[in-house]
C-alpha cells in the first residue's frame, strides 16, 4: 500500500475451490476513491483489482441481473398454483 491510499476493509467472502476475496474501499489523497477487489488463491497468489465508481455500479447491475435469473423459477415450476 502506498502512502497517500487509505484501505477501508468492506467484506471478505470465501469463493469455490478454496478463494477467498477481500473487498475494501481505496482513498487517495487525492480524494479519488475505488473499489480495491484482492483475490487469493492458495498461499502465495494474489490478483489485486482497483475498480472505479462508475464500473462498480456496471458489475452490480451485472451481477443482480444474472443471479435474479438464476434464482428465478424455471417456465413451469409454478403451474400448480
């Protein structure tokens, strides 16, 4: 981490196969703020990510969209009611 950047932890989730994620605000001093997605896998490995406002927003309508479908119910599923 770089002096002028401020890390805010936000949440750490455990991903399939053993992955683990770190999400964490980023502030610079600067007063330009990202999303700062730290990916692990294994012991050694890391892919560190800093994402900007706007893209955020982007990947959280992505990923509403895409989960709301796969826990909608199939065509059929609810004919019996």
């Amino acid at each position: 981490m770089e002096e002028d950047e401020k890390l805010i932890p936000l949440a750490e989730l455990a991903l399939p196969w053993g992955k683990q994620l770190l999400v964490s605000g980023l502030e610079y001093q600067s007063g330009l703020k990202m999303v700062r997605l730290r990916f692990r896998e294994g012991k050694h490995r890391f892919t560190i990510v800093d994402v900007d406002a706007d893209n955020i927003a982007k990947l959280a309508e992505l990923f509403t969209r895409w989960s709301a479908e796969l826990t909608a119910p199939a065509d059929g599923e609810n004919d019996g009611e």
